[in-house]
C-alpha cells in the first residue's frame, strides 16, 4: 500500500514516531464511524461500548508494529470486527431495535454516510435497520461495511477474514432478504 494515498496511514505512522496529536486526529475522524459500525453489529451498547474502547487500546498498542497494507480505515474496521466475533463466541447479546435507534441517535452520522438517505421517510428508514437486524451476522455484517463504509468486496473480504466471492454472496443474500422484507 502506498502511504502517501493514505493520509491516515501516515497519522498512524507519525503516531508511531511519538506523535499524540496524530493519534487525536485519527480517533476524532474514525470514532463515530467506528463506534456506529460496533453498536450495529453487536446490537448491545454496553458491550459496544466495551469493543470500541478494545478497539483503540488495539490500535495503541500496535503503534510501534504497525505497516499500512491497507487503509488506515479498513485495518480499523478488521480489528474491530475480530472483537466482534470473539465477542459473539464468548456471548449472543441481543438488543432490540428501539435500544439499537436509541444509541444511534447519540452518534448519528451526517445525512450523507447514512445508508438509509436515499430513502425517503422514517418508516422506510426504521423498517431498513429492522430489516438489516435480522439478518445473519455474516450477511449483516456483510452490508454495514458495504452501505455504511463504502468498502469495496476486496476490503470487506480483508475485513472480515474470507474469500472475495464468499463476501460476494454474503453481500448478495443479504441484498436479496433486504428487498424481499423491504418490497410492498
């Protein structure tokens, strides 16, 4: 990976050098990204809450081993997304989804990364993220990463530690339940 197209990965590496207002700006552009993606996963505040704070004590800890292979960002997401799953091993907590619009409402994303704007009232809106809830956590996962982040099948096969054409299908199933629950 190039470095110089990743402009957080050359924060992380002048994070490395010692450089704390580097790291600042990484966790002030990155937090509420992050933290969204956790809560929706594990669908649990506390235990997203949990998850995101490992998270950054991760990336911390790897400052002095860390090598841009890939964007600052999806190094990121991989991280959590591996607490994630040890988390769902440890324990299946479930929220329901009134907790879940609750939490997101405390970090609400700017209209443009949400992947709800393009449709057009509440209702739609609420009846995306039930859709979403229910999905297998592989699919849901799957489609976060894809609406919410915008990563390419590449990224979210890196991410989330399978074959290009499984996350393909992970993707594609997911797609598929979401249009037929979302269909009038």
């Amino acid at each position: 990976m190039d470095v110089a197209v990743d402009p957080d990965a050359q924060l992380m590496l002048a994070y490395a050098r010692g450089d704390l207002a580097a790291f600042e700006a990484l966790y002030a552009k990155h937090r509420g990204t992050l933290y969204r993606f956790v809560l929706r996963s594990v669908r649990d505040r506390s235990l997203a809450d949990e998850v995101f704070q490992d998270t950054w004590s991760r990336v911390i800890a790897a400052r002095s081993r860390y090598q841009p292979q890939a964007k600052f960002s999806t190094w990121l997401l991989q991280i959590a997304y591996h607490l994630i799953i040890d988390g769902h091993r440890r324990k299946r907590p479930l929220a329901d989804g009134d907790e879940a619009e609750t939490a997101l409402a405390h970090h609400a994303a700017p209209a443009h990364e949400q992947p709800e704007h393009a449709l057009s009232d509440f209702e739609q809106r609420r009846g995306l993220q039930r859709a979403i809830e229910q999905l297998p956590d592989d699919q849901r996962t799957a489609v976060l990463l894809r609406l919410e982040h915008e990563l390419s099948l590449e990224e979210i096969a890196q991410i989330t530690g399978v074959g290009r054409e499984t996350a393909k299908s992970r993707l594609r199933y997911a797609m598929t339940k979401l249009r037929d629950v979302l269909s009038p």
